[in-house]
C-alpha cells in the first residue's frame, strides 16, 4: 500500500502511516514524549552520530510528528516535509536558511503583517533587504532579480489582498538563475494548490489555518527537497527550536483527513458568498481569485488553483469608521484574526493582521482601511449572508 500512489483525498486520510507498525493502531498514537531511553551509551552516541537511526528527543524528532511531516510532504509533491511550532516559526527557519548577510528576498507585493515584520528585522539586525514585486511579467522580473537576491519568497493568493502571483512563471525564470522560490501556500492548502509541481522549490503552511481546519492548534509546516529539509531540520530548527508539539501534530493529522472535504464546502460557501457581495451597493470593491478587478488573475486561477478558495477579502462604501460599524453588527460572523476555521471569521486587515506594516506600505499593498477580509466557515451559506446583509443594512 505504502508504493501506491491515491488520489488526494485518500492519501490525505492514509500517507504517511502504516498502523501494523504501531500495533493496529487505526489512528496514528501521539508519543506524547520529550525524550526517548537508549538502550546503551553506546546507541546514544550513535545515534548522536548519526551513525544509527533512531529517535533522541523531541525537537530533533518525534514519530507522530513524523507522520504529520510525511503526510504533508505528499500531499504537496514534495520529498519531504518539517513542522514547526507556528507558521512563523517556519517562515523564519526557511528565510534565515536561505539567506546571509549582505543578500535580498524578492518578495510578493504583500505579505502577512508578521512576515513582513520578520522581513524588517532581518534588516534591521542582519542587512538582508527585500523588495516587493508584482512579479507580473518576464521582464519586471528580470529586472528586479539582483545578483544578491537570495531567495524568492511569494504568498499566493496574498494575504489579505487576495492577488495572484503566477507560479510557473516565476519558477521558470528563477530556475534559470539557481534562485529558490518559496510559497506560502496557507490561503490554498495543498487541495488547491501544489507550487512545487508548479516548479517551485520550498511550500510553507500556516498549518493553524485549513491544514488544521478546528482553530485549536498554532503550528507552522515546510515541504521541499530531502536536502534542503535536512539542512533545516539540523540548522535553523533544532537550534531555534520552533518545533510543534506531539500533541498538535496529532490534532493536524485529524485534521488533514477531511481537508478535501472541508475546502470543498469553504469554496461553495465562498462562491455564493461573493455573488451576493459583488452585487450589494454598500460593498465598493470586491478581492476573489479570479473574480476581481485583478486582470490576469483569473488566468493565473484557472492556470494555477483548483478552485479560487473560501477568502473572500471586500472593502465597504465609507470610511474605518463604517467597516467598524459593520463588523460590530454581525452576529453569527466572529469577529477573529485566523482563518480556515468552521467558524466564519471578519477581521480588518488595517487595524489588526496588517498593523505592523507603515501605512504607506500598506497603501502599496492595496490595504485601504475600508477593506475587510473574511474567511467563510462551513455554516450553511444562507445563516453567513442573512448575517451579512442585516449588518449591512444597518451601515
Ligand atoms: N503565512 C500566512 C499567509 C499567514 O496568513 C499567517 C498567519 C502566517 C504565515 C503565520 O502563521 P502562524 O504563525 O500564525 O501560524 N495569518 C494570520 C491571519 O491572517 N490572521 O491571523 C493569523
């Protein structure tokens, strides 16, 4: 069974485990340890070694993480994967591996709020600068790549803009020139998206989000070449140390098994959604994979993504003070940063995800402080917008 290749929804549910290798076990046990006993000194140093396979301790390894890890680096069409204690704890274990002082990261034109503090920091304290790109042609691309350019690193669809980048295009160039290109593919999941079948070479999950799909866990995953995982898992996670624990891993493997089944409730929910936004007169604009004022992007959509996904980003007719307004009359709809979740989640980009970020940049990013972003739960789709449109008759 472990050589055959399922389609997604059952390797989602089966890659990765093997419960005759754990007693029958139907679901994979959580080793719920720190550490784990040698048998001699003598293994101890081997293993140390690495001379011997085998656990050691917890942050350089543990086997329902293991699990979790291999299961991700399927589903994504990776060689192997790591996760990590949250999504920014394997952002910053990627870019500090990629990256040394004196180069650049060519980035997408957005980023989440934190990554872009984390993008500051390593500024700040180390020289590595970056700069944002639309990536959108060739020849921009060409000419924003420097020779000290590291590392390309994309969100796409971007938090929480929702604008595309095109994948293939990217890679393409930047494979010419030996340049890495990471994707944050949180707002997708691997059901949606899969960069590295795109070319790409590291995916990185908010695995908080629809990896975990049940708001209860903080954790962070990295899928890409065997090689490179290695260098991470040996480098910028073990001596960081942003390592997830037993528990969550456990939870995130429940989760992934219904991730097909989820996403594809999220985008029904979403595509009906979006038809009763675009058409609402309080709503000014409207930000949805391939049903925006984007251009190209329902190209790149159809190119790239299965199905444009359950974010649905929309700015309100007014000023804050109206998107405020409005957020504080809904009733059904939670008022939370996240995303992913059952729950169907509002948050204000400006004043909460994307605060950190000067307001000039944010401006550049297309954040205005009329956008909302909401994260369409699994509720039934009429109880989301009966909610919507009582709190917008109230603006
Ligand atoms: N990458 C993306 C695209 C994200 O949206 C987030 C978190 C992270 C990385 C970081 O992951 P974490 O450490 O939180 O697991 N995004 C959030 C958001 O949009 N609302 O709340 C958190």
């Amino acid at each position: 069974m472990e050589n055959k290749n399922f389609r997604f929804e059952t390797e989602a549910i089966h890659s990765g485990y093997l419960s005759d290798e754990h007693q029958g076990s139907l679901v994979p046990p959580l080793y719920q340890t720190s550490t784990f006993t040698f048998a001699s000194a003598e293994q101890g140093e081997r293993r140390f070694a690495g001379q011997e396979e085998g656990y050691i301790y917890s942050r350089l390894g543990n086997p329902t993480v293991k699990i979790l890890e291999d299961r991700m680096a399927k589903l994504e069409q990776g060689e192997a994967g790591l996760a990590f204690s949250s999504g920014m704890a394997a952002v910053s274990a990627v870019l500090t591996a990629l990256t040394k002082t004196g180069d650049r990261i060519l980035c997408s034109q957005g980023v989440y709020g934190c990554t872009y503090g984390l993008l500051q920091l390593l500024k700040d304290k180390y020289d590595i600068a970056h700069d944002f790109s639309l990536m959108s042609s060739k020849e921009i691309l060409e000419e924003e790549i420097r020779p000290n350019t590291a590392c390309i690193y994309i969100e796409t669809p971007i938090n929480p803009t929702m604008k595309l980048v095109d994948l293939e295009l990217v890679a393409s160039i930047a494979n010419q020139r030996g340049i890495p290109v990471v994707v944050d593919n949180t707002f997708c999941s691997p059901y949606l998206q899969t960069p590295i079948s795109l070319g790409c070479d590291v995916v990185i999950h908010s695995a908080t989000k629809y990896i975990c799909g049940h708001g209860d866990v903080i954790a962070g995953i990295v899928v890409g070449k065997s090689d490179f995982i290695q260098q991470v898992s040996r480098t910028t996670q073990k001596d960081i140390g942003g390592t997830v624990s037993p528990f969550d891993a456990w939870l995130l493997l429940r989760g992934i098994k219904t991730l097909p089944v989820r996403m594809d409730r999220h985008c029904e929910n979403a595509s009906k959604l979006v038809e009763f936004l675009r058409n609402h007169p309080k709503v000014e604009k409207l930000y949805f994979p391939g049903n925006s004022d984007y251009v190209d992007d329902n190209r790149i959509m159809q190119k790239q993504m299965k199905k444009p996904g359950g974010l649905i980003s929309f700015s309100i007719k007014g000023s804050k003070q109206t998107a405020q307004l409005f957020m504080n009359q809904l009733k059904l709809i939670k008022i939370a940063v996240s995303l992913g979740d059952a729950e169907t989640l509002i948050q204000h980009p400006a004043t909460m995800t994307h605060a950190v970020v000067p307001v000039e940049e944010r401006r550049k990013m297309g954040i205005e402080d009329t956008l909302l972003r909401l994260s369409v739960g699994l509720e039934a789709w009429e109880d989301i917008q009966e909610d919507l449109d009582q709190a917008l008759e109230k603006i």
